[in-house]
C-alpha cells in the first residue's frame, strides 16, 4: 500500500467515523437509557467500522499490487 493509499483510505475512514457519530446521534441514541452509555456504544461502532474499511481497503491494495507484480513477471518471462 503505498503512502497516498493509504492517506486516502485514513481520510475515508475518519469521514466513516464522522458519519457514524452524526447518525448515531440523530437516530439511534434517543433508544438508549443512558448517554454515557450511548457514547461507548458509538464509539466502538464507529471505529470497527472505520478500521474495518481501512483494512478492506488495504487488502484490496495489496492484492492490486500482486497482480500488477505478477503480471509484471509474466511479460519478462515472455520477453527473455
């Protein structure tokens, strides 16, 4: 993964984490009992989510690499 990569896929997730906060507190905090509670909740949810596309992602990343590694070799073999 290279570094513009992975800034972009950080930024994107940061923008996930964002958008699961402003959701969570317009639509599903009143649900609970207690705002302290709520906030944990949120939290967890939106960083699983925001490192669960980060690592998407990245293996999608480093499987475009490898393709573009292998296709790489096949046209040296074929060269030599």
């Amino acid at each position: 993964m290279s570094f513009s990569q992975a800034w972009d896929a950080g930024f994107r997730a940061v923008l996930i984490y964002i958008g699961v906060v402003f959701a969570w507190l317009g639509l599903v905090e009143q649900y609970f009992g207690s705002q302290s509670v709520s906030v944990v909740v949120m939290n967890v949810v939106a960083v699983a989510l925001a490192l669960a596309f980060f690592l998407r992602a990245r293996s999608r990343a480093v499987a475009e690499r490898a393709r573009a590694e292998a296709e790489v070799r096949a046209l040296m073999e074929e060269a030599v």
